[in-house]
C-alpha cells in the first residue's frame, strides 16, 4: 500500500544524493537505494497507513453491499451519475487528499472547495448518491463508515456498472476537518494546460506519465461544458497567431458539428457535449481510439495525441482495451489512497456535507 509515496521519497533522496555527489564530481551513477519507509533524506514521514478493503468487515459487514444499491439504483434513475461521482472522486482526491473535502456545504461561516470556480459544474447527482449512501448507512451502522470510503467504494461501484473494471478499493478513509475554497483552482488540472503542465502537475502528486493518460481514459464518460473547449471553435489561432476555422487537430465535421452545438453557450452555459461521442455512457476505450481520429474534445484530451510522450499510451490503450483496463485499475486505486487521513487526522462525518461540530446547512 501507499506505493503513491515512494516515487516521492525516491526523487527526494535521488535530489539529495546529486546534491552531494554532484560537486565532488564523483561518479554520475548513484548506486541502486533501497529507501526504508519513513525515511526520506532524513525528514520525518508519517507511518504508512493501514487502509484494508476488509476494513468493515466486522463493523458493516453490509457497507459495500448498501453503497452498491443505493448508487446502482441511482444510476439506473439518472444515467449521468457515474460521470460525475467519478469526477468528484477525482476533484475529492487531488484537493487535499481523498477525505470528502469535496462534500463540505459552503455555509454564511465558512466557505468551501465548492465555492471554487472550477466547482462550476459539479454534478448534483453525484452529491445526492453519496448523500443517499450515507443515509441508508447511518440507518445500518451509524457512526462507522466515512465519506470518502463511501466516494471511493462508489466510484468504483460505477466504473464497473458502466462496463469498466474492477479494481481493489482500500477502505478506512477518515473525513476531512477542513475545506479550502482556493486550493481547487491551484490543484486541479484545467483544460487549457499543455501535457507539460498535466506531466508535471500529475508528477508532483506522485503520478506516472502513464498513470496521467491511463487516468485520463475516465473521459470515456460524461459530458462538458462547451466553454471548457469554446477556444477551440471560435477565432482560434495557432501557435504562430495565425487565424484558423478551428484548431486543426480536430476532425473537421467534429469540429464543425460542435461549433453550431455551442453556438449560443455564452447565453446558455449549460450547453454541453458528450467527452466520448461515439459511446458516451459505457465505461470502454473508446476515448483513446476517438483521439486518434480527432475525435478528443477538450484539448488537453487532444494533446495527448500529439505528444511524444504520451502517443504511445494512447496507441496502447486504444488497440487493447484489457491493458487499458489494468492500468486505469491500478491508477485509480492509487489515486484512492492519495493523502488519505486516519486516525486524530480526520473524523467519521455524521454527514458528508457537513462537519460533526460545524453548523448544520439548511
Ligand atoms: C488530465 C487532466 C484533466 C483535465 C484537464 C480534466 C478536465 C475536465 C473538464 C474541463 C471537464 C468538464 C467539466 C464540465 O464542463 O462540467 C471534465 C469532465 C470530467 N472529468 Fe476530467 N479532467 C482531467 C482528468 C480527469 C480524471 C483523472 C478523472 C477521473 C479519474 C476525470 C473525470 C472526469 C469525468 C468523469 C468527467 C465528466 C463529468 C460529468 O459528465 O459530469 N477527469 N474534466
Ligand atoms: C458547487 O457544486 C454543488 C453541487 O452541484 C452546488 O450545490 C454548489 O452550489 C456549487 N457551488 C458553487 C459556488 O457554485
Ligand atoms: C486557463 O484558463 C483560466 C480560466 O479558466 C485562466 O485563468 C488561465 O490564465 C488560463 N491559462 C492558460 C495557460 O491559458
Ligand atoms: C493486451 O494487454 C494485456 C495486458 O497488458 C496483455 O496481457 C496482452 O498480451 C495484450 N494483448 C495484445 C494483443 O497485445
């Protein structure tokens, strides 16, 4: 478990190890460092944790069984749920660590992550599921299971509902004690980075270029807004300034179809278009083999097409669906465990919205 803070620990000490090497000029070669758990160039690191899928098992034994209704259900209801639960799994993780930051109502008191601008578009659905989760939990075992166990079991839940894998969901999450309104902003990729950016964003955090694109495949699902790609449509300019009918990396009827798709967003910013247009609601590879053809809709989808550091991974993950599948598991179960809070860290929220001593929203 934790593999996420090895990569870290390793980079820290091989940066230590150049440091000193380095002006001896003594050889380039660091020999092979084997870094003991909780040493790292001699900083203190918090023991690794104990998160165990098996963690409810003798106090909810049902917990998994409970989420997997409440939100298949949900699914059936309102097929966008997956999309989006699987987003805000994604904006819960990265923000902070996977503690249910995420779900914390904004209040007259206190603002939260979900006063950041990037929360625009959360989806609503994906709130309600976790929030009727929780519900049928605290009938059956109150107090035990948290937040943002309940948003990783349910993430996964969806991913294999929709046709996606299943992968192992370490549990024993404890929920956030606090929720930042301007860390979003600062810690979540937006659609206009370049791949040097997401390459390097995705890295601090511990992830792998192949884990960037791998993770980036969940874009098989959902929808977005049409502004998160406009710049892409209207007066594009390519990198020398000249003015082109879109940007040339789309396919020319795509681009033409979304361009009368979006033409009123300004005056309605809800409009929006499927991220995989071929199969929008199945959990497959479709997204990769789309961004071969310019079929990729936000440009940060596109680039990974373009370029050569991560073309070969969308060649990959477009001709076989079954390494796609093992490596998006394992990413996601990664990206569960990223900054997870345990004990005195973190609590079981009575409810995800709010904090167990906080006010209660209306
Ligand atoms: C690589 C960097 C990423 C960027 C720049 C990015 C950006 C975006 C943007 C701009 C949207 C549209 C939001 C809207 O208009 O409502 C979106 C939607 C979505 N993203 Fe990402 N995302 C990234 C990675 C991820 C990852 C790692 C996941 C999950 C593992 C994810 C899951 C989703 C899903 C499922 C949707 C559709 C949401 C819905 O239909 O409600 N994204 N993303
Ligand atoms: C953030 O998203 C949630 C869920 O859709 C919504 O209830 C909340 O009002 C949003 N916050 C802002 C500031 O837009
Ligand atoms: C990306 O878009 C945001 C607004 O959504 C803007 O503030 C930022 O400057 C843009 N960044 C780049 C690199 O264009
Ligand atoms: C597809 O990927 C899987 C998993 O990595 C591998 O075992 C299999 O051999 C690959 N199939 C082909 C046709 O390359």
């Amino acid at each position: 478990m934790y593999h996420h803070e090895i990569p870290a620990m390793r980079l820290s000490l091989l940066l230590l190890l150049l440091f000193l090497v380095a002006p001896a000029a003594a050889q380039l070669v660091a020999p092979p460092v084997v870094v003991p758990p909780g040493v790292a160039g001699g900083a203190q690191v918090p023991p690794p944790t104990k998160l165990s899928p098996d963690f409810y098992s003798q106090s909810c034994p049902r917990a998994e069984r409970i989420i997997a209704e409440v939100v298949q259900a949900k699914q059936m209801a309102n097929p966008t749920t997956a999309a989006g639960v699987l987003r805000v799994f994604f904006h819960d993780c990265f923000v902070s660590g996977c503690d249910a930051s995420v779900l914390i109502a904004s209040n007259q008191f206190a603002k939260s992550e979900q006063d950041a601008e990037i929360n625009h578009s959360l989806p609503g659905d994906a709130f309600d599921a976790v929030v009727r989760s929780k519900l049928a939990l605290e009938l059956e075992c109150p107090g035990v299971v948290s937040c943002a166990d309940i948003l990783s079991l349910a993430s996964r839940v969806l991913v294999t509902m929709t046709g996606g894998p299943r992968y192992p969901v370490p549990l024993g999450r404890k929920d956030s004690l606090s929720s930042s309104p301007t860390a979003p902003d600062v810690e979540l990729p937006h659609s206009n980075y370049t791949v040097d950016h997401l390459i390097s964003m995705f890295g601090a955090k511990g992830f792998t270029v192949q884990e960037l694109v791998a993770l980036s495949g969940a874009h098989t699902l959902g929808f977005s807004h049409c502004q998160e790609f406009a710049t892409r449509l209207y007066n594009f300019r390519d990198k020398g300034g000249k003015p082109e009918d879109f940007d040339p990396t789309m396919n020319p009827s795509y681009a033409k179809g979304l361009q009368v798709v979006c033409k009123d967003y300004l005056k309605d910013p809800t409009i929006a278009a499927f991220n995989d247009i071929i199969t929008p609601g199945k959990f497959d590879n479709m997204y990769f083999v789309n961004l071969e053809r310019g079929l990729g809709l936000l440009s940060t989808d596109e680039e990974l097409w373009t370029d050569p550091r991560t073309k070969p991974l969308v060649q990959l993950y477009a001709s076989n669906s079954t390494a796609f599948f093992d490596d998006f598991g394992r990413a996601m179960e990664k990206l569960s465990l990223y900054g997870v809070k345990t004990g005195a860290d973190g609590e079981i929220r009575r409810r995800c919205d709010t904090y167990n001593n906080g006010p209660v929203p209306k």
